[in-house]
C-alpha cells in the first residue's frame, strides 16, 4: 500500500511537472503598485520623463528587455480611457492598477515577469490592410 502512494505521489509531481513546462508559463507575480519611479526601479530602468502632469506620468524607459512606454495614471478612469485610445494605434500594453507598460510583444511579456499585470493587445491593423 504504501509503494501504491508513492507512485501515485509522483505521478501526480510528474503531471504538475508538465503542466509548468513549456514556453511563457512561468508563474506571474503580483500586480505592482506604486509611482512610476518605485515601477522603473523594479524593472531596472531609469525612466526619461515625457510627460509629468497631475492625471498622467509617462517616461521613456530601456532595460535589458528592451525599449518601453511606462505610465502612471492618477484615476482608474484615467487608465481606462488611455489606454482604449491608445490601443487605435496597436502595440501591446500590460496593465496594472493605475500603470501601463507599452512595448513590444517580447519587452511586455519580460515586463510581466517582475511587475505581473494583465496583458492587453492593440488593433492589429496590418490584418485590415489585405481585407479588399
């Protein structure tokens, strides 16, 4: 019986083993929070402030990922409504509470990795370009 446990212990450490491998299926940690420098300080960038206004802080940032957009929003609404504006334009946005990182596919899914968030997609309008 107690052989029978074993196996059936390990089974299910082989089945969990698989479910985890495989590409981009690493854990995805919790949301950060903070001001746009706390956020560029986790993700090691030294951001090159473009806008600094009371309902949005952008900068420009590049780490080892890559090149990227961080944003800070002082309302949820404020977010909400960059962000569909933005998403006219494509690009791919990872979204947390009150931030947003713009970059390439690539550079965001790297994001993810330290500051978790959502991923978001924009208007790909290269797919409309063929319609006829």
């Amino acid at each position: 019986m107690r052989l029978t446990g074993l196996l059936l212990g390990a089974a299910a450490v082989a089945v969990l083993a698989g479910c985890s491998s495989g590409t981009d299926t690493k854990a995805v940690p919790a949301t950060a929070t903070g001001s746009l420098e706390s956020l560029a300080a986790q993700v090691k960038c030294k951001p090159n402030m473009q806008t600094d206004a009371d309902e949005i802080r952008q900068a420009l940032c590049r780490n080892g990922d890559g090149r990227f957009i961080l944003a800070t929003f002082a309302t949820d609404r404020g977010q909400r409504e960059w962000i569909n504006d933005a998403k006219d334009y494509g690009g791919h946005y990872l979204v947390g509470r009150k931030w947003v990182a713009v970059g390439d596919g690539g550079v965001v899914s790297a994001l993810r990795g330290t500051l978790g968030g959502e991923l978001e997609n924009g208007v790909d309008h290269h797919a409309h370009a063929h319609g006829g």
